[in-house]
C-alpha cells in the first residue's frame, strides 16, 4: 500500500539556493513544453514527452543553467506538462496553464538517490545531502517519490511517498444497518441519515475582514517594491492560516466518519462543483467549504481502512423526494429548510431528508454513479507516485 508522509524541511542557505534554482529550472522547463506543444497543436502536428526530453539534453548546451538541477526533477516537470496535457483531450479540461513566479512551487525527485536518516533527522536527495527535516512521524517501506514543494509563505515541505508493503483490507458486505447516508450543505457542513449534523465552520468568512484589509493595503504600494513584497506575504500568511484551519477540520471530520463510526459503508452524493461555483451568490461560499476535497480524503481513507463508500448520481432529486413515501415536489428552491409532504402529509427537514434518501438510493442502486469508487480508489493507488506533485504549482 502507498502511502505519502509530508514535512516540514529548514535547508541551509546554499541548500535553499539549489532549491529555488530546481524550482525556477522546472517551471521554466514546464512552461517551454506548453508553449511547443500548444504551438505544435495549432500547427496540427505533435511530439511527445520523450521527445521534449531529448532536446532539452541538447538545451543545456545552450543554457548551461538547466545543468545545474537534478536532471530527472526537469524530466519528471515534462511529463506532469504531457499528463495535463492529455488531460486536456481525454476529459474536456482547459488547455494547461503556465505557472507563474509566485505561487506554490514543487519539484520530485523519481531516481534512487533518496535516504531518510531518523537519527539524523536529516533528508538525502541528489546533489543535497543531509537537509534538516522535522520527522513528527516514523514509517516502514520502501521509499518511491519525494517531492520538494515551496509555499507562498517561504515554507519547504517535504512529501515522501512510500510502499509499506501491507495488504489492503478487504471490503465488508453492505450492511443496511450499518449505512449512513452523507448530505453536504453550506449551513451545516454535513447532515448524516442518523440525525447528525456538523456545523460549517466558514473560516474564510471569518478571516475575511481582516483579509480584505491586507490585500487593500498591498494593493496601495507600487508594483516590485519591498514593501509591497512584504505586505502580499501578510496576505499569503492570512491565506495559509485559513487552508491549514479547513484542511484541519476535513481530516479530522473524515478520520472520525471512516475510524470512529460503526458504519461499514458510506453514501455521499457525487457534486459537479465547478458547475456549482458559477452561482456568483454561492460561490465563495462553496469554495470555503471544500466539498470535493473533503469527498477525497472519504475515498481514499475508506480504502485504506477497509469501509464500502457510494456515490449516487449529481442529478437525483434527493432533496424534493419524500424519504416516507416516495412523493417528488415538482419544484423547491434554495429558501425551502422544511417542507411538508403532499402525499402522506409527514415533515421534512431538507438537510435530513436528503441524507435519508440518498442513504437509500445509495443501497438500492439508483443512480449510483458509473465507475464504482474502488476502482477509482484502486487506479489512484496504482498512479499515486506519478501523481504526487500538486495540481497548483
């Protein structure tokens, strides 16, 4: 089983040199394999990764800078450009974008020359030997990928992935006395079919006075000055401190669901949420919330601890159909909370009602989605080491 392990690194100063060099080497090594292949498709024809590969090898001759990284963090850099650029045929998604100089920066290390020393506390990569490294955590196995990333804030980071060699656990029977239904909301973050419901922290709302003043402040000092340098880090520290609260709440909301529960199996309902965000009303609130990112980690976590997880399709009227008798409102809108049945007159709670009936659909089979979520789950634990690299470099 594939597992990765992420933390935090202090480089020295020649280090975090070499560093910043692979992470401007890469993105600029990214960003020419976009440009030839965009200009090679409006030219219909095309060339492939191993190709770019062998002329960036005669490229160092000509820029002799691109020889001073790791030769295979510049390859691995191509073919994450080729697979978002086969993305871009195979499932509709935008052309790939370039990266720019600010931002979230990683590079991998796929070769052999990796070693982690947990009496040293010190991380080995090619040509960087001995980088301090906090290891909060100890793990077991063979070590497939590291990645080096660098955030907004001037934070490293270390992700190592790791083969454990364990056995996965096998999945249980579906038990209907041991499934919940999950419907997510913006009010409560999560409404289980039992009655449970978890309140949406809305950290971004709550940050976002505080924010708005930080950005207007950056916004007031001229462009590539110093001080508008430092017054855009206060504004990527308040956004950090924001990710880290809601991917805290998500972990942890999630361990609980798939650990602490005495569910074996778990219905949510699968959300087209680039759809969703185009509601300008609703937008920044859905973003805040993290839906899509809160239903991956329930992937790939129920994988990992052995528990049933169903997706039901986007578009069933889980929310307008009576859980007691099957009636279906031709109408309801956002405003509706509760609403009373037509047909057999019982009182429904949306929010409820809606984790009911998909707890149903989802044991019933109805419009369950096409590709089950193991084979989603075993496909991304096959890919994970290719797939390691963050989609927002």
């Amino acid at each position: 089983m594939l597992k990765a392990y992420k933390y935090r690194i202090y480089p020295t100063a020649d280090q975090e040199e070499l560093i910043n060099k692979t992470l401007g080497c890469c993105r600029y090594v990214y960003n020419t394999s976009i440009y030839l292949r965009k200009w090679l498709w409006e030219s219909k024809r095309t060339i492939s990764a191993y190709d770019l590969m062998h002329q960036l090898a005669e490229a160092k001759g000509d820029f002799p800078w691109l020889a001073e990284p790791d030769s295979q963090a510049l390859n691995a850099a191509i073919l994450n450009m080729d697979k978002a650029y086969q993305q871009f045929f195979k499932h509709s998604k935008g052309f790939p974008k370039y990266k720019k100089r600010s931002g979230h920066h990683s590079f991998q290390c796929p070769c052999n020359i990796r070693e982690v020393n947990f009496d040293k506390s010190t991380l080995t990569i090619p040509k960087m030997k001995d980088i301090p490294i906090v290891l909060s955590r100890r793990f077991e196995g063979k070590i497939k990928t590291i990645t080096i990333s660098r955030t907004p804030t001037g934070k490293y980071f270390a992700s190592i992935l790791v083969d454990n060699h364990q056995e996965l656990p096998p999945k249980p029977k579906i038990d209907p006395n041991r499934t919940i239904g999950i419907d997510l909301g913006l009010k409560d973050f999560l409404i289980t079919s039992d009655g449970d419901k978890v309140t949406n922290p809305k950290y971004l709302r709550e940050k976002m006075d505080r924010l708005k003043i930080l950005q207007y402040r950056a916004s007031h000092h001229r462009k590539g000055s110093g001080k508008r340098r430092k017054a855009n880090l206060r504004v990527a520290i308040q956004h950090e401190s924001i990710t880290n609260q809601r991917n805290d709440f998500l972990h942890k909301l999630s361990t609980q669901l798939v650990c602490e529960n005495q569910a074996t199996t778990l219905v949510v309902e699968s959300l087209r949420i680039p759809n969703m965000v185009k509601n300008h009303h609703l937008s920044q609130s859905i973003s805040d919330a993290g839906w899509g990112e809160f239903i991956r980690q329930l992937e790939y976590k129920s994988y990992w601890y052995g528990k049933n997880l169903i997706r039901i399709g986007t578009f069933q009227p889980s929310s307008k159909t009576c859980s007691s008798c099957g009636y279906k409102m031709e109408d309801m809108n956002l405003s509706i909370r509760e609403w009373k049945c037509p047909g057999c007159k019982a009182f429904h709670d949306r929010d409820f009602n809606a984790a009911k009936n998909i707890r149903q659909m989802g044991l019933t089979g109805e419009g369950i989605s096409e590709v089950p979520v193991e084979l989603r789950s075993r496909d991304w634990a096959v890919k994970r080491e290719s797939m390691l690299v963050p989609t927002r470099i």
